[in-house]
C-alpha cells in the first residue's frame, strides 16, 4: 500500500479553511479554488478588485558578480536590457528546446536578479539552474522565505496604496519597487495573472496573514473579495496567459506556444539555442492558436481537435470566457491551419462541435 504525501500549505491555508473555501490538491498544494462562485469571483477582478493568495509560487535568487550571466545563460529573454526594478517574462528551456518551465525575471541590482516560477517546478527549476552555474554568483531556493499575495482589478492601486508609502502610480507595468506594505518589508510588483492591472506583493511568511486582512479591509470600500484557482485560470485563459503543462511543457518549444517574442536570439548563447534556430530555420510544423465555439459545447483541456474529419490537434486549455459571454480555448494545430477564420470542430463527448480560429488576447482591458 502506497503512503499518501501530505500537501504542501501556505501561510495562508488555514485563512482559507476559516473563510470557507473549497480546497483542492494543485500540484502537492492544498490551495483554494473558489471561495464563492468562480464566476462572481472572475467578475469581481474585472469589474472591481480579487486578492489571491499565490504563495504556492516559487523564488529563486541568483546574487553575484557574474549573476546576470548566469541568466543569461539559462533563461530566452535578454536579461542584459533590464534596468534596476524592472521585470520580464522569458523561459527556462532544455537543451532540445522544450520549457523546464516559464519564469518572471526581477532585476533587483546588477549583481541580484529574482526569479519567480511555477510552484510545481520550483525544485526542478533550481536544479537546472544550479546545474548550468559555472559563473562567480551562487542560487538560492528561496521560496520558504517568501509569501506572495496578488492584488488584481481595477481598484487595485486604491486599495494597496492605503498600506504603503509607495507611491504606486509611479511603478510601470512590469517594474517593482521595495519598501515597506502594511508595517513590513515587501517587495511591490506591478505584474499579475488575470489581465488586469494588479500588483504581487512578497512578503515574510510570517506577515502575510496580517498583510491579508489589511487588504480586505482596505479594499472593502471596493467590494474586494477573496479569489480561487478558478478565476485565476478563467481569467488568465481570457488574456491568452500560458500554463504550464497546457501551453508549455517539454515537448513544446517557444516557437511553437507563440511565445517566439520571449526568445532573443540576438543576445548569445543559451541553453537550447541550437535547437531553436534549427527549428527556425526548418520551419514550425504546428503552433499554438486561439479559438472560440461556434456550435453549443464547451472545448475542455485535453479534448480532441478535428479538421476535414481527421484529427488534427488538441485543446491545451478551454473553457467559457465570463467577460465575453463565449466558450474559448487555446489549441495546439498544424501551423497552416492556424489562421484567423480556420474552422475546427471539437471533438465534445465524441461529437465534432464547431468551432473557428481567432485572434487573441480574447480580451483586453481599457487602458
């Protein structure tokens, strides 16, 4: 008999239990999925402002003299054109080009760089990134020495902004600044995972049920409320934000998960290079493509994709869009069947259920 592994908890596990939400195991996590109703929960980022606790998510720390070349090395993007408090997306790839994962890179100083990853990666990411560190800098797997709360939504700014000194309007999107929130350290970034305007605020373990509690009360004026798993996945889906193990994985390369912007090939050697412009050079044979039902039925991550009767594809991610009044997904094609209009069916409980390519985000907040 096989011994069940406990789940991993956050600070904030049991706040959760305590407000009532239904709890579920993502990736060794006990994490909330919905505290309410996903869809009152989605409305509430888009219209007014959720707060998710994202403290699952993991940090690693890179410091030293050659820091920067290490991230170089082992992430797509250029690291070298980020300024002091400035942050990026990019990829950790594998030397055949497939992900270990898709990451933020924090530029906290010239010699300290801060990653955020995927909390089921967090181990792995860091093994492959101390594995590649023949640089003068060292990595750290620091995630037990952070909390992470995501405060999304258009009064977002108004209800951190009573907590801090910061001043928070003058932080760009994807900058961050350090100071203090609600009494203690954090770090504020101007980042997220809705497409919304939002911050994520890292914290002491130990602060971020304190630092919780000021955000509903401060937010109450707003109608804030307490946001899950679900909303988070309907509402990145809408913004066309990848997940890991759906639109990346090891088998998917960048240039095939449309993300080839995230790759410079411009800025030098890095791990999985070579592959890429192989693969650039051949040509992609299938990508990543957005795509909205046409027939009644809803298009479900894994669920078989069809063109001219013959299997053609796979959904990595569907669902309805509660902002659009639409049932979306994102799909991986052959490449020349990806183009805005293409008609598809999904294949739903067996029956091919009509569907069109689309261009995306399929949302797009006002700016």
């Amino acid at each position: 008999m096989s011994e069940s592994v406990a789940l991993k908890a956050t600070p904030l596990n049991s706040l959760h239990r305590r407000l009532g939400a239904r709890m579920v195991d993502f990736g060794g996590w006990d994490m909330p999925v919905q505290y309410s109703q996903v869809m009152d929960e989605h409305h509430t980022v888009r219209q007014r402002v959720g707060l998710f606790d994202v403290s699952h998510m993991g940090e690693i720390e890179i410091r030293g003299p050659q820091a920067l070349a290490l991230v170089e090395h082992v992430s797509t993007n250029r690291a070298a054109s980020l300024e002091a408090g400035q942050a990026h997306y990019s990829g950790l790839l594998y030397e055949h080009g497939g992900f270990v994962d898709d990451i933020l890179v924090h530029k906290v100083a010239d010699d300290h760089f801060f990653l955020c990853v995927n909390a089921s990666n967090q181990d792995k990411d860091y093994e492959h990134i101390a594995a590649a560190n023949r640089f003068d800098c060292t990595v750290e797997n620091a995630g037990p020495r952070y909390a992470q709360i995501a405060v999304q939504g258009p009064a977002a700014l108004a209800t951190l902004q009573k907590l801090t000194a910061v001043d928070l309007a003058s932080i760009r999107y994807y900058w961050f600044r350090d100071g203090e929130v609600n009494g203690v350290p954090a770090r504020i970034a101007r980042t997220g995972y809705t497409g919304e305007d939002g911050f994520e605020v890292y914290v002491a373990p130990e602060a971020a049920e304190p630092l919780w509690l000021a955000l509903t009360a401060a937010g109450g004026e707003f109608g804030i409320k307490p946001c899950g798993l679900g909303a988070r996945n309907t509402l990145r889906l809408e913004a066309k934000m990848a997940l890991y193990g759906h639109e990346i994985d090891a088998t998917l390369t960048p240039l095939e998960a449309d993300l080839a912007w995230i790759v410079k090939f411009g800025k030098g050697d890095f791990i999985g290079r070579a592959a890429l412009e192989a693969q650039r050079e051949k040509g992609i044979r299938r990508k990543l493509a957005a795509f909205e039902m046409v027939g009644r039925g809803i298009g479900r991550d894994g669920y078989e994709i069809q063109i001219d009767g013959r299997n053609a594809g796979w959904v990595t991610s569907g669902g309805p869009a509660p902002s659009l009044g639409k049932n979306i997904g994102l799909c991986c094609l052959p490449v020349d069947k990806t183009g805005i209009g293409q008609t598809i069916h999904v294949m739903v409980r067996n029956q091919p259920v009509e569907a069109r390519v689309v261009a995306a985000p399929f949302y797009k907040r006002a700016k």
